[in-house]
C-alpha cells in the first residue's frame, strides 16, 4: 500500500550492528541480479495490477539512513526500468520518495521485518546484515533475492558483510557483487516543490522564496532566495550517544543570531521541548522553533533553501549533504569516515581515535568524543562557511 505525509522518523536499531572493516568493491563478482537463478523452489516472481514484475527493497529505518542508500536505489531503477519498485520503510518517509526519483511507491515498514508482500520477482536487503532482515524478505516468497552472504543462511548468494566502510559504499558495493553498477556519489536529491517551500517557510514564520526558472526540459535546479537563507541548528538525534548538549547548540544560535543571521531550530514533533529550550535560551522568538511543525518534505525544503545547517550526526546532515548546503557536523560515538557528508561545502568536527572501533550510537548518554567539540570551535566553522558561500 502506497503512503504519503508524516513527521521525519527516528531511526531504529536494525538486525546488525553499525559498520566495521572495509568491503572489497566486485569481490567474487557474480551474474547480474536480472538474470540471477531464482530461489530454489519457488515460482516465477509476482506483478502487480499492471502487469509489471514487482521488486521490493527493505530499509526499514529513519531519514538518514534512507539518504545514504539513494545511490543504491537509483542503481536498482537504472538496473530495472520496467520493475514497480516497492520500498520497504517507515510510511513518514514517502514524501521524499519524489526527491529520490528511483522508486514508485512505499509500504510501511519500520525495523527489519515483517515485510507484508507476496511474491515479488526481486526482493533486496538494503536494511542490513541479516539474519533476521534477510529472512523477513525470505517470507515474501521472492523468485529472487539480493543480500550479503550471512553464516546463518549459507545457501545464499552475496558477499560478506564489510564492518568498516561508509554506508552509502556498503550498498553500492553489494550491488556491484550481484552485477550491478551503482555509483555512491549518485546522491542529490531533487529540489522539493514551490508548494513545499511556501508551507515550511510558512511554517517557520516567513515568506517564502522563490524557484528558479526550469530551463526547457530541465527539472527546477533549487530554490532561489530574495535574500540570504536562514542558518539552521538542529539540536536533535535520534539517540543520545550524538546529541550535542542543548546549552552549547544555544550558544552557537545566540551568536548566529547575534550577528545577525536569521535563525531557525528544527526537529521533529517529538524534540519540540528540546527546540524550544534552545530557542529559549538562545533569546530566539517562538516562530524560530520550526520542530514538529513541518512534516519530511517541509524540512527538506528548509534544509534546501538554508544557508547553513548545525547540527549532529543525524538525518539532516544527510538532507544538507544531498541538497549541497553548506553544513558544520559533529560527530561522537561513530567516526565520519562511516557515515560522513560527501565532498562540498561541508566541515566535520570529529575528535575521536581513528585507531579505535567505533563507540556505540544507540548509547544513551552523550558519547565522549563529542562532548569535547566546544562552542567556539563550532562557531569557527560556522563563520568560514557562511563567510565564503552565497546561497
């Protein structure tokens, strides 16, 4: 069932854990995944109403974690072009699947399963290492499946689950072994609609800016500001292993507004308290706290028309990453090496030990290397970005 609307989701533990050591692109390449043997035993895969085969993908997690596998699921559409391509995820994530241009509709799954379909033709673990995610796409009677190889699993096919590589390589490489080009980089998100614009601007207090004229037969190449964008800081993650004290977020927006920049602190309905006790703290109006008042697609638009973003390892990193926006990161428990922005206008606070494995994210206090990023350090990086970029 197709779904749309909602508030950005919270990200969830998936079946496996956060990365580990780096995966060897095509290692032991195999056939492509189109003319891969089906599953044994199982019947030629399903089609939908219109008589297409149906291709179901799983990644059954938040906003972030969906940006990060763009560059798979545009592979899989390129690979595919006659399949209806079904994503298994959080139904508050549909109205980004516009933005992504790769898949045709969403079925509501949050976790690594159970995935409520019949048969497709082709069934793909985007989720994680398995077991469980692999085997809840196993119940879907799929003719075929992609994945990596799990020891749980050994009569199936695919290459070994590489610990230590950045996420969106993870799953651009597992295609690559199952015969499928995908390119990690293919990460830019179509600019969201006028209408998406007006209502988040709306929402935030302000008018709303306009879209650059389409070039004939181009899509609209972004949003076009009457004047500077506004500096959003993003006090919220998922977890608090990567949340940056709500004090130090409002030091850097007092003096981002200080100086004369319009500011904005987003998040979703449930971080509302926290937004407003930044914005409190930070002398912000009440319609500077945007949290809970826009659904994904609003934030999208916020984070595409943004001067800058400030905030945490989290889902609006990778909506600035995918917009091209100009971001300060910072990183704790997990090492920007794994789930980092792409290469652009984007700084990275990070003081942990390259040499050590990774801390844990799901932790539920601050983790130790991000407490020792400090207010001026942010601040620093916040005015060499906005002092060298126009918007």
């Amino acid at each position: 069932m197709a779904v749309t609307g909602g508030h950005p989701a919270s990200p969830v533990n998936a079946d496996e854990a956060r990365p580990g050591t780096r995966h060897e692109p095509g290692a032991g390449a195999g056939t492509p995944a189109d003319r891969a043997a089906p599953l044994p035993g199982d019947a030629p895969g399903g089609a939908d109403g219109d008589g297409r085969p149906v291709m179901v993908v799983l990644r059954g997690l938040g906003l972030g974690d969906l940006l990060t596998a763009v560059p798979a699921l545009r592979a899989l559409r390129r690979a595919f072009p006659a399949h209806r391509i079904t994503l298994a995820a959080p139904a508050p994530l549909a109205g980004l699947l516009p933005l992504i241009g790769a898949c045709d509709d969403l079925l509501d799954v949050t976790g690594p399963g159970p995935v409520p379909l019949h048969r497709p033709d082709l069934a793909v673990n985007l989720h994680g290492s398995g077991p469980r995610s692999t085997v809840a796409l196993l119940a879907t009677h799929p003719r075929r499946l992609i994945s990596h190889a799990h020891p749980g699993l050994p009569l199936l096919p695919g290459p070994p689950w590489p610990a230590r590589t950045h996420e969106r390589v993870r799953w651009c490489d597992l295609l690559t072994w199952h015969g499928i080009p995908a390119d990690p980089t293919d990460l830019a998100l179509r600019p969201p609609a006028t209408a998406g614009h007006t209502a988040a601007r709306h929402a935030a207090g302000g008018p709303a800016p306009a879209e650059r004229p389409a070039l004939s037969g181009q899509a609209p190449s972004g949003p076009c500001l009457s004047g500077p964008g506004p500096v959003i800081v993003h006090p919220g993650a998922a977890h608090p292993a990567r949340r940056w004290p709500p004090d130090r977020f409002a030091a850097v927006a007092a003096a981002l507004h200080h100086a004369g920049h319009d500011v904005l602190v987003t998040g979703t309905a449930a971080e509302r308290g926290l937004a407003r006790q930044v914005a409190a703290a930070a002398g912000l109006p009440e319609e500077a706290v945007t949290a809970g008042r826009t659904d994904v697609t609003g934030l999208a638009a916020l984070v595409a028309s943004a001067r800058l973003v400030v905030c945490g390892d989290t889902g609006v990193a990778h909506l600035a990453g995918a917009f091209g926006t100009p971001s300060v990161v910072l990183f704790g428990p997990t090492p920007p090496a794994l789930w980092g922005p792409p290469e652009g206008p984007h700084t990275v606070l990070w003081h942990g030990d390259p040499g050590r494995p990774p801390g844990d994210p799901h932790a539920g206090r601050p983790d130790p290397a991000l407490l020792t990023i400090g207010v001026e350090e942010v601040l620093d990086a916040a005015t060499d970005l906005l002092e060298v970029t126009v918007r």
